[in-house]
C-alpha cells in the first residue's frame, strides 16, 4: 500500500493552520537560549554593534536576535539558512511522488524527529563502528572537493567528537523546525519586518551552493516582501516631505517667534525596511565553506562590505534578485554588482528543478530522478 505524507504541523497548531500561542512560546523560548547566551557576550565584550554572520540553524538563530536587539545588529549574513521559506502544500506532493522506498525513510525520519531523537542522539546510541563509519560516509558522499585523505580524516573526526559531546543546542531542532527543515515560524515572514536605527535600514545578505538543499527561494520572497515594503515607505516619505513643506513656513514663523529650536523627530517610523542581497556559490551544496571556499570567502567578504578590498582575479559569486527588482529604476540590489533575475536563478540552483521539470517534459525530459536524489541527501 502507497505511502501518503500530509503537510507537517505542530501538534499544538490550530486546526486551520494558524500558529498557536503555545507553539509561539515554545519557539521562542528556544530562540531565547541562544539569543541571550549572545546578547550577554556581547554585552561582555562592550560591542555597540554587530555583523551577525550564521550557518544554516545559525544563520535562523542570527535573525531571531537582530528581532530582539535590532540597535545592536549592522548587518546580516546569512549562510545556507534552514527556516527561510513558508510550507506549502506541493511539498508534501513533491515527496509523496517519489517512489516507496524514499517515502518510507521520510516518514521513519518524521517519527524519530517528532519523538525528540537528533542526529546527535541516533549517533550515540550506535556502537562505535557504526556511529563513525556513518560520518566517515557523509564526508565522502557529501563532500567531494575535499580529495586530501589527511584532511577527510581529520574533519571526520572533529564531527565525530562534536556528535559524541552531550546533547544541547541540538535539542532546539524539534522546538524551532518541522520533520522537514521548515521553520514553525518562517523567517521570510520576519525579516522584512526588522526596524534598526541603521539609516539605510537592515541589510542582510543571504548566501547559497548551487546545489544546496536549503530552498533559496525563501530568500527571493523575502527580497520580494522587503521590496514592496520599502517602495510603500518611499511612497510615505514621500507625502511626509511634501506636508512639511506646506507647514514649513508656518512652523518657521512659529519657532523664530518663539525662539524654539527644531527637534529630532527621527524615530523607527522614518527607518527604511531591510534591504536584502541574494548570492549563490558555484560548485557548492549547504556545507558551502568546505565546497568552495575561493567563491564563498568572495561572498563573505563582499556581504560584509569588503568587496573593494577583493583581487580582481578573485572568483564571485552570482547575485539574484527577484522579478520586481530586477525590472525596478528606482531601487537597484546593489550599486556597481552586475545581478540577474528569477529565470537565471531556477537555472543556478539545484532547488528550481520544478522550473527545468517543465522546461524539459516540454523537450521529451523528466527530472524525477535529480529530485529524488535532492530529497536523498536530505535524508542523509
């Protein structure tokens, strides 16, 4: 009999899909582990500002703190983050089309994951050639680009030992994510809503292998919501302005009678929303830093605000953006980097397969079998 997978949900969800308070408080108590554990280094450290850069549940965990203590964040560099995109329902239709077996290792994956077991805690409880021989596997399937057996066995055995540590933050996983890497409170729906005192408001860059199995597309809409946000605040700066300037002679005449200065009226209000930068590194899967390093280091430095400072041999990496920015005269990405838009990004990224699925069902062609092997690795 076929194997059926519904849309993942926390137990404590409403029955309409809306977030419930309880799963709210317990995400953020989550969050507030590792938020506060940063915020008093910080504090500690005497640092006024920070540039947040984080790795897949860093990079989650680096945007729930610039919602808390957004006076504190310069910029954002998200690398590979898990939690970007909303659930949709093709999702669950994307899995239950693949054959049996995969189906079958996704709903034993979904049971072990809703009863609170970590990659960390199914590794302990091996023995020990089991438990380091699935490692040693993982290097080797996952990590091609490192050919050097010295290397491979020294990174071996640093995973090794971090797995076998106690468990801690690990446990976080079933309070902030779905069986399927989904955040129960996405990040593409908070982002664009971060105000910083930052003049120019938030800027966060968000950085992705061609092949990765984190969905970049998460990252567009963000770019999406933040750009419309954006256009409608220019739009009410704009009304602002032009009230000033029919009061302006009025409130002249006023303070010269007076003898009162003009006050600072600047608050978050007059703060632009986030502006977000899209890069994707060739030759690279979610361990991007390890595939790539030449083109991820370019991409690091450029999203801190080193680009200048690159050779001019040095490889880049691609910047995208979405449909209404790249067709935009009025906000550009970023401003000397060439960009190109949506189309090109489902042509980069391992995750437009439904893009080039239709393209070449039209040619004769079917991709099933890359999709299958993207829901593979995600598995492993």
């Amino acid at each position: 009999m076929a194997s059926t997978l519904s849309r993942p949900c926390d137990d404590d969800d409403d029955d309409d899909g809306k977030i419930s308070m309880k799963t709210k408080r317990k995400v953020t108590s989550a969050e507030s582990f590792f938020v506060e554990s940063l915020e008093s280094w910080r504090k500690h450290h005497n640092l006024p500002k920070l540039t947040l850069a984080g790795h897949s549940m860093g990079g989650y965990l680096s945007v729930a703190y610039a919602e808390r203590y957004p006076q504190h964040v310069e910029r954002l560099i998200l690398l590979s983050p898990v939690g970007v995109p909303e659930q949709k329902e093709e999702d669950a239709s994307r899995i239950n089309s693949l054959p049996f077996h995969i189906r079958a290792m996704f709903k034993t994956f979904r049971y072990l994951f809703s009863q609170g077991v970590t990659p960390g805690s199914f590794l302990r409880s091996l023995p020990y050639s089991k438990s380091k021989g699935m490692v040693d596997g993982y290097i080797l399937r996952r990590l091609p680009a490192i050919s050097c057996p010295e290397e491979r066995e020294h990174l071996g055995e640093y995973l090794y030992q971090n797995s076998m540590m106690p468990g801690s933050g690990e446990y976080c996983l079933g309070e902030i994510l779905t069986p399927g890497a989904f955040a129960k409170i996405p990040l593409a729906n908070r982002i664009p809503n971060i105000k910083t005192d930052n003049e120019d408001g938030l800027e966060v860059h968000m950085i992705y292998g061609e092949r990765d199995w984190m969905d970049w597309t998460g990252a567009i809409e963000a770019q999406r919501s933040c750009y419309e946000k954006r256009m409608e605040w220019e739009s009410s700066q704009d009304q602002i302005k032009q009230e000033n300037k029919r009061q302006s002679a009025t409130q002249l005449d006023q303070q010269t009678d007076s003898g009162a200065a003009s006050s600072d009226t600047t608050t978050t209000s007059n703060i632009p929303p986030p502006r977000i930068f899209v890069h994707g590194v060739k030759d690279a899967s979610h361990l991007l830093m390890l595939d790539n390093y030449q083109e991820f280091n370019a991409a690091l430095i450029i999203a801190a605000g080193g680009e200048a400072k690159l050779p001019s041999n040095m490889p880049r990496p691609i910047e995208f953006v979405c449909d209404e920015v790249a067709r935009s005269t009025s906000y550009s990405s970023r401003s000397k980097r060439d960009v190109v838009g949506e189309e090109e990004a489902y042509n980069f990224f391992r995750g437009g397969l439904k893009f080039n699925k239709g393209r070449k069902q039209m040619a004769g062609k079917d991709d099933t079998g890359l999709e299958e092997k993207k829901v593979d690795e995600q598995l492993s």
